[in-house]
C-alpha cells in the first residue's frame, strides 16, 4: 500500500542518520559541570545519607535490643537494622 497525501496527511517517517542529528557540542565546561555534579550527587549527598542511616540503624537496634523492648518482632527489625548497616557501608 502506497502513501497519499489524500489518505494521510503526515508522511511516513524515514530513518535518520547520525550525522543528520543536531547534538550539541561537548565543551569543557560541561565536562567539568557533569563532574562536579557526580562528586556532590555521588559522592557527599551519599555518603552523608549512608552515615545518617548507620547511626539511625544503630540507635534503632540498641533501642529495640533493650531488655524492655525485646520481643520477637523487634528482634527481626533488629536483625534487619543490622543487615542495613551492613549493606550501607559495604
């Protein structure tokens, strides 16, 4: 079946080259930009996260570890806040 302008209006998509892209230009500055971005994201929003989740883990498990709190549930949170920590600083 052919295209006519009178059955359908668009025409049919043709494949577009490589060349035929308008992608932008890799510049210096935006080199530098994506690095500073992967050391603040990467490097110190995650850390600062990953430190704030082993010191929330660790107080939650000497809390819920206590005499007082010690059941079987809160033993396997326990278990878990233990296992995050693990994870976090692995």
């Amino acid at each position: 079946m052919n295209w006519t302008e009178e059955e359908n209006p668009t025409p049919p998509a043709t494949p577009t080259l490589p060349q035929d892209l308008d992608c932008p230009v890799e510049t210096e500055e935006g080199v530098r930009l994506v690095a500073l971005s992967a050391y603040w994201g990467e490097g110190v929003a995650l850390v600062s996260v990953a430190a704030l989740g082993v010191l929330g883990n660790t107080i939650s498990g000497v809390i819920l570890a206590s005499r007082a709190m010690r059941n079987s549930f809160n033993l396997l949170l326990v278990a878990l806040a233990v296992y995050d920590n693990t994870y976090l600083v692995r």
